[in-house]
C-alpha cells in the first residue's frame, strides 16, 4: 500500500484521460460532413467554394432556410426548429420499422441532462406533499443522482443482476417500489438502455417485462438511449423501447407514459461541445407537454449550430452521394476503435488479480467489480484518519483515496461496499476512441471515481463529481 505514496519511476510515459466520456479530448477525429456543413452554415460565403462536396453545400443551404434570417445567429423556437424535429421524426420513424413519429411530440434542449431535469420538475411533488420518488438503477449515471436531488425527487434504488449481464430483474423492482411506499410517492423509473456505465443492452423480453411493471404501477419511462449507435456486443442488438411498446399492442401503446432521449454525446458523432439532445415523449397530456415546451424557455433556445449537428446526425450521406464513402469511413473506423478497444481493456482487466468485469454489449464504458480485502480497507480507513488534510488523497499521478463507505451493496460507482464475499470498489472505466495504436504499449485506461458517501439519510445517494475524483490505472504489457 505504501508503494502507491512513494514518488518512485512509474511503467508508463503518458496518461490519456478519458474520464469525461469525451471522445474528441481523446483523440477521436471530428467526422467531416459535420463539421464541413457546419462550416458553410458559419460562413455562407462558402455556399460557392467547389472545394467543398456539392451535397455539403446543398445540405448547408436547406439548413439555413429553415433558420429564421439564414442565419444560425437567430433564435429558434424554444422547443427547436421545425425542420430538425421533422428529421428527428423522420429517423425515429424508420429506426422503430415503421412506428410513427410527430415532430409536435419531440423537443430538443441543450443536452439529454437537460430534458431529465425538465421531467424530473414536472414530476416533483408540491410544498407539503409526499416526496415523488424515481425508481433508478444501481449503478446508475454518475450525474443522476445529484441531479435527482436538486429537482428535490427521491432516489429510489433498483438494483441490476450483475451475474446475467446487469440485467433488470422483476422481482427486484417490485421491492423496490413497495419499499419505497410511504416515504416517497414513485411516480417515474429511469432506464438507461445501452447502460451507463454497465454497457449492458435490453432484450425484447426485459423491455416487455419493464414496460408491464410500469403500467401496473403507473410509473413514467424515462429512457436514456444515447449510446443505441454504439452496439459493440455481436450478440444482441438495440431495440428501442417505443419500438417494443407500440407492438404490444393498444393496451400499452396508447397508456403507458414514455420519454426516450438521445444525444449529440453518442459514440460515432461525438460532437459533445455542441450541446445538443432530444427527447419524444408518447402518451403525456397535452396540457402537460405545453408545460414541457414553456419550461424548455427558460434556456431561450438550444445552441442552433448543436441543432443542425443533430439533423446531420440522424440524417446523413445516402449512398451515392459525394460525401458518403468518407462518411462511412469515418464512422465505421470509430465503431471499430470501440469494439477493438472493449475487448482489449476487458482482456486486461480478467488477467488482473481481484478484478471481475461483464463484457459491453453497447455504450462506451466497462465496469468492473475489484475485490478488496477486509485488511486492505481497514488499513486505508487508519490512513485516512491519521493525515491532516482533506479525505481526498491524490497519489500514483491520478489515483484517489476518497472516504471509505460501507454501502448498502447497492454498487453504486466509487462506493465501497461490504458483501458476502468481501469488500468491492465499483469503478466506471471509459472506452475511449483513442485510436489502438496508442493503446499497444502500454496499455492505457482511464477510470472515473465517484466517491461514495454516506448521509444521514440513508436512503439518498451522493456522488461527487469534482475533477477531484478522477482514477487511473496504467500497466505495462
């Protein structure tokens, strides 16, 4: 334990932090049609350049007729422009084989965070009511329970199988909900399908056995389906959940309550500095949705340039077009730096000693379960006591020593946690876009910590996320 406080020589030369989930801080080369549309957008006078692919040129045309003035400097409507809810439509339409889609039923906001929290105040119970709760899964998104606890909802813990893949488990979520009872008031269950940060991907069957669980208890959906572009796994492959719910026919189809989101942040795009997301919502009260769109003023209006990111997104290059060889290039070397890069950090991480990891299926993370010895915990808990300074201790260039928890085996990121077979340490490992050849020798992965903490109240959950709480881990091959 002492070695990781001594300055001595370390086996590697660079870190490549990853920790943001960042693909294009890691190295990952924008994709040229984005940014070339994006370009003439900025600068019409390049709508006559010929360097530039025709259909750049006629797609950056179209873009800035549907903004008001030609110009992305102009505000758009609260709820986006027309023309990008109509593509986004359009995509959702041809993604779920024929489901239909209304661009009257999609809003776009600065990022998919923003679309939770606007949900999460429409569910927030008023002053002198019960607390509403929102079932969430163990783990869950780092930023999620924080953001849960600033729309003043309580955290309800679900947790996943580990052992079937970090599968949802029925049963388990009808504890969940019972238990929650009288404390709280649940009101919506978040999903994050491909998981973040398990990398795990619904079947079919879980989806339909979620979906009833949610209609029997009149919970809304909420569904995260950022990463449904990043399917790594050969074995399973993405369904969307308005896709399964409209095929189970009318008694769930025209009930259950859903709000899917997707995002600029996915893997092959990438571009997060846009900021820009959406979400579809199906089956809410209109009243409701006026409420959704009056909230989404407060922001004026998403970043115009993140809008048209989206619609270049969702609506790229078709065969025989200029741009479309380049296109596929690029984004095909991206899925295979991904696929390439799970399986090398997932080989690694098995030959380590006290490290166990499910596969990825989808998404852009691993997380591994690392065994602790009760001896090595207790040992770090007298360290922490004896020195002087904040709990958070930065050692080895980039590890963390954050307080020592004794959760609740709810395996949530960063916490450790007291189960039959010992302590763990849950740590969320990025599969960063770094192209492999910089992965050869040594091999470099970056872990993000989240520092677990107990409250008063057990039941919230808290995550830090200062850059305080960043892990790396590096070994020579």
């Amino acid at each position: 334990f002492h070695v990781l406080f001594a300055k001595v020589h370390k086996p590697f030369k660079e870190v490549i932090d990853v920790s943001s989930g960042d693909p294009h801080r890691a190295g990952m080369k924008p994709v040229s049609f984005v940014r070339q549309v994006l370009a003439v957008c900025l600068y019409p006078e390049l709508l006559t350049d010929q360097s530039f692919p025709l259909d750049v040129r006629l797609r950056a045309q179209r873009l800035l007729e549907a903004c008001d003035g030609g110009s992305v400097g102009s505000y758009t409507a609260s709820s986006g422009l027309l023309h990008v809810r109509q593509s986004i439509a359009e995509f959702i339409t041809k993604r779920d084989a024929g489901v239909p889609s209304c661009a009257k039923n999609v809003f776009i906001s600065s990022g998919s965070q923003k679309a939770l929290m606007i949900i999460v105040r429409l569910l927030a119970s008023g002053e002198g009511e019960i607390q509403t709760g929102v079932l969430t899964p163990m783990p869950c998104p780092h930023t999620l329970p924080t953001l849960l606890d600033e729309g003043e909802v309580a955290l309800v813990p679900y947790r996943l199988v580990e052992e079937q893949g970090w599968a949802i488990d029925l049963d388990e979520l009808h504890r969940a909900v019972t238990t929650a009872r009288g404390r709280c008031q649940p009101r919506a269950i978040y999903i994050s399908n491909p998981g973040n940060p398990t990398g795990h991907v619904q079947t079919r069957e879980s989806i339909e056995e979620v979906i009833r669980f949610a209609a029997a208890e009149g919970l809304l959906l909420f569904v995260d389906e950022v990463y449904q572009d990043s399917m790594i796994g050969l074995d399973r492959e993405f369904i969307s959940y308005k896709r399964v719910l409209f095929e189970m026919g009318k008694e769930y189809a025209e009930t259950v309550e859903l709000v899917s989101s997707h995002s600029l942040s996915c893997a092959c795009i990438a571009e997060c500095g846009q900021r820009a997301g959406y979400m579809e919502i199906v089956n809410m009260d209109p009243e409701v949705m006026h409420f959704v769109d009056t909230m989404l003023c407060t922001d004026i209006s998403t970043p115009v340039t993140g809008q048209l990111a989206l619609d270049l997104m969702l609506n790229p290059p078709k065969p025989g077009d200029p741009s479309y060889d380049t296109y596929t290039q690029e984004t095909l070397l991206t899925w295979t730096t991904l696929s390439q890069n799970a399986q090398r950090a997932l080989e690694l991480l098995s030959d380590l000693p006290g490290i166990s990891c499910q596969p990825a299926m989808g998404g852009i993370y691993l997380y591994p379960r690392l065994h602790l010895p009760s001896e090595f915990t207790q040992l770090a808990k007298l360290v922490l006591q004896k020195v002087s300074i904040h709990p958070s201790i930065r050692v080895m260039g980039g590890w963390s020593l954050s307080q020592l928890t004794e959760g609740e085996g709810r395996g949530h990121p960063g916490q450790i946690t007291s189960l039959s077979q010992g302590y763990t340490l849950r740590q969320t490992i990025t599969l960063t876009f770094t192209p492999t050849d910089n992965l050869e020798s040594p091999v470099n992965i970056s872990m993000f910590l989240d520092c677990g903490r107990k409250l008063e109240n057990p039941e919230k959950t808290h995550t830090c996320t200062g850059r305080t709480c960043k892990l790396h881990a590096e070994r020579s091959t």
